[in-house]
C-alpha cells in the first residue's frame, strides 16, 4: 500500500489489473461469441452463461456472466 501525502491509503499499480483486465476482455468476447451465435440459432442462451439468466439484455447478460465467470478463478 502506497501513502500520499493526505494519509489515504491506495493500491499501487500491479501486474494484475493488467491480468484481470486482459481476463475480462477474453471472457466477454468468449461469452458474447456463445450469446450471439446462439442468439442467430434461435436457441435460449442465458441459461447457458452463469449469472445471466436474469438480466434482458444481450450485453448485461453477457456482463453479468463474465464478472460471474471471474468470481470463480479469483
């Protein structure tokens, strides 16, 4: 933990924002691929994903799914 001169205590910078970063961008490609190609087959997808299956929309379903998706590897 890094000290500024208010006495507030913040994270430095790491490697891994950088890795839970990258992480998140490939799950949500992963996902969105999955919902769209299932989407176009006519199949119901949201049942497929993990934490998706409340959420109406195609990017809060898929959203939803990766942040579910890096719960679990965290």
């Amino acid at each position: 933990m890094a000290c500024n001169d208010s006495g507030v205590t913040r994270p430095l910078p790491t490697q891994d924002t950088a890795t839970t970063r990258t992480i998140f961008i490939c799950g949500y490609v992963l996902f969105f691929a999955i919902a769209l190609i299932a989407g176009a087959v006519g199949v119901h997808w949201r049942t497929w994903l993990p934490g998706a299956e409340g959420v109406k929309s195609l990017n809060g379903g898929v959203k939803a799914a990766v942040y579910s998706f890096m719960s679990l590897i965290h």
